[in-house]
C-alpha cells in the first residue's frame, strides 16, 4: 500500500510539472505570434494635440509654415508627447535699475512647473516651461535663437499700461511667436498703485513691475522669489486662474496656491517652512463661512496634512496654522471647541460690511487652460484683465497683521 501511494505522489507531482511545463510553452507560442502595437505616432497626426498642451501635434514635430512666418518649436525643446508652455520675457534695465529676471528666478519657476502633478503621454511628469529671455533663460537647447531682449527704460507706463505694452511688444516680439508664446515684460510700474503686475486671464500677454520704490527686498534670494513668485502669478492669469482659483475672491485660508496674494511674494507654509513656490496641487475642502467647525479645520487629501495656512481673525489679526487638517481655531479664542460664523478671508462689501460666502476652491494644476488668445489656433480667447495686483503698502499691511498675534 505504501508502495502504491509513492507511485501515486510521484506521477501527480510530474503531471503537474508537465502542465506548467505545458502552459509556459503555449505561452511563449502565444507572444510570438501576437504581434506588438507600438504607441501611435502623434507626428503622424499633425493637426491633434496629443499632451493637451494646447499646441498641435505638427507645430511640435518641426518647423511649420504659418501665415506670420515660419515656426520651428522642435527647435526649441517642444516634444509632441509632453506638456510645454513658451514665453519670452523682455525687460527693462539701466545701470541703477536692473529689472532682468536672474537666472535664480527663471530656474525657480521652470522648476515649480517640472513638478507639476501631471502625467504626460511620454510617461514622464510635469510640464517644461521654455523661457526666452535672451541671456538668463530656461530650457531653450543651446543654438537655438533667443529673442528676449532688453527694452527701453520708463519710470512708469499709465494706469492701463496695455498700449504701451503692445507698442514695445510690436517692435520686439517676433508676430508668428505669439500663435505659440506668452508674452511677457519685466517693466518698472504703472498707474500710481506700485501695483506687482497685470495680466489678461485666458491671454497670452502679462506685465511683471517691481520696479515702484515700494518693492525692496531684503536680500538677492528675496529678489528672486519676488520676481519668480510673480512670474508665476501672471502667468497663472493666463492660464485661466483667478485669485481665488476658479473666482476673484481672495486670501482665502484654502486655496494653498500662489495666485492667492497670502502667499504671492512669501510662498506656501509646507511642513512647517514658509517658502513653498506652487499652484494649488490638491482641491481642499470648500468652507462655509457661515458655519466654520473648527475642529475639522480644513478637509481633504492626506497631503494636505503637510500644509499650513493663514486666516483672518475677529480682530483682524492674522495667526499661521501648520497643519490644516489638525483643526483650526476660526475664531482665535484659544480652543477648537467652536462651531463658528466668521470671516476668514477679510473680504467685505460696499459698504464696509463683512462678507460671508462658501470658499469655493479647486486643484489649480488639472484646471489650466492652455490655449490662451491666439496660441494654438487662428482666432483669440475672449479675455479679460485681471486688474492692478497687490503692491508693496498692501503686503506691508499684510504682514503688519501678522505682529498682532505674535
């Protein structure tokens, strides 16, 4: 009996061997005559958009003839299967007043949009941001043509500054680049506000001025991020984000983005450190202002346990919060027990009363809109200016609140 069970063992162990044996044949049989479909060729399609980037297949491909004139994008680091975005940035500069963007602020921006959440065809992350400045630029190829250039020095253009800024922008902006370019101006200011910049949302035009005796950095590395903070911001504009990402109303404590002017010129609190350059990369929770739980703080994404925010209390004080999703005291009384009605984000109405709303937000980075104006197409955009930004008396004031809490 024992002898039969061996025998038994041994011829199932070896049928089953033969099986898999058997398997692994058939499947080696099946690869081999199942043949392998590479990815389509987007160049083969010139007239899709295969990365969303609002710019057609073929423009990416190679040079291209326009009405305008010739336009070769591949020549600049355009790929048909990963996101780009193109500007160039004129500027103003003398001896005493030096508004070029550096190099430290160009590779800062380039940088927050190589991060990007966002996952290409390619298989790679991020967006490249192609910034023609002439010397101090950002993935353009070594031999490929720079146009950004240095313009005429002005004190300040008028309060709406966009006749003058198309005025230099025909002299010194090649036309057929504006089928494919933002075009920018690192000008000294405008009007009488010592406004930061203007921008048209959904355009593909934008001013950056820190050039009002108001903008004085503290340091070179402050210069920087003030200009690549602002850059962004702008450019943000054309990209189809408000201040308050999807709406105008601003400082609100959860939408954790540069457009939002809480964190423009200081950057985002990421883990307890002030500095972060970024959109909104995650949507928090809306927040009704009319009933606040304090004890839910802001909810959302586990990444936003990384985030830290500012609100604006009842004594118009403005208190730093590290982790958002650890509670929140609205109301600033020294506890989280609170279900309170409060206005968070400082906005009021005509007549000075305090507005009450529901803080709507969104992840900026999924909501950009690329074809901004003319880019990509033949007709323009409808568009609209985002109006005078935040100057230097309206950040000084800003941080004034910060020392009430302190």
């Amino acid at each position: 009996m024992a002898t039969l069970a061996r025998l038994s063992r041994d011829f199932s162990v070896r049928t089953l061997a033969g099986l898999v044996a058997l398997l692994g044949a058939l499947l080696l049989v099946a690869d081999a005559t199942v043949p392998v479909v590479a990815a389509p060729d987007p160049c083969a399609n010139p007239g899709g958009d295969l990365d969303r980037d609002g710019l057609p297949n073929g423009w990416e491909c190679g040079p291209v003839k326009l009405p305008e004139g010739r336009l070769n994008l591949k020549r600049l680091g355009a790929k048909p299967d990963r996101r780009d975005i193109f500007i160039e940035c004129d500027y103003m500069k003398t001896a005493a007043k030096d508004l070029q963007p550096t190099q430290e602020a160009l590779d800062q921006v380039a940088g927050m949009f190589a991060n990007a959440p966002l996952r290409n065809p390619d298989g790679s992350w991020g967006i490249t941001l192609h910034i023609d400045a002439g010397r101090h630029s950002v993935n353009i190829p070594a031999g490929a043509p720079r146009k950004g250039n240095r313009i005429p020095y002005e004190v300040r253009w008028p309060q709406y500054p966009f006749g003058k800024f198309y005025r230099v922008k025909a002299k010194h902006f090649v036309p057929v680049r504006n089928r494919a370019f933002h075009y920018c101006v690192f000008a000294s200011a405008y009007g009488k506000t010592g406004s930061s910049g203007i921008a048209f949302i959904r355009g593909n035009d934008f001013i950056v001025t820190l050039g009002d005796e108001g903008w004085v950095p503290g340091s070179d590395a402050m210069w920087s991020f003030w200009q690549a903070s602002t850059l962004a911001h702008e450019l943000g504009h054309n990209l189809g984000l408000e201040h308050g990402g999807p709406d105008s109303y601003n400082y609100k404590p959860n939408y954790l983005s540069v457009m939002n002017y809480a964190y423009q010129l200081d950057g985002l609190i990421k883990d307890g450190e002030l500095g972060t350059m970024d959109y909104a990369r995650t949507r928090a929770a809306d927040l009704n202002e009319r009933r606040l739980v304090e004890k839910k703080g802001i909810a959302g994404p586990k990444l936003l346990a990384r985030y830290g925010t500012r609100w604006v209390c009842p004594d118009s004080s403005v208190p730093t919060d590290t982790n958002v999703r650890n509670g929140i005291d609205w109301n600033c009384d020294g506890d989280l027990d609170d279900t309170v009605s409060q206005n968070i984000n400082g906005d009021i109405g005509a007549q000075d009363e305090p507005l009450l709303m529901r803080l709507v937000v969104w992840n900026d980075w999924k909501n950009l809109f690329y074809p901004g104006g003319p880019i990509g197409t033949d007709s323009e955009t409808p568009v609209r200016t985002s109006g005078p930004e935040i100057t230097a008396e309206d950040l000084r004031a800003w941080k004034a609140r910060f020392a009430q809490r302190e």
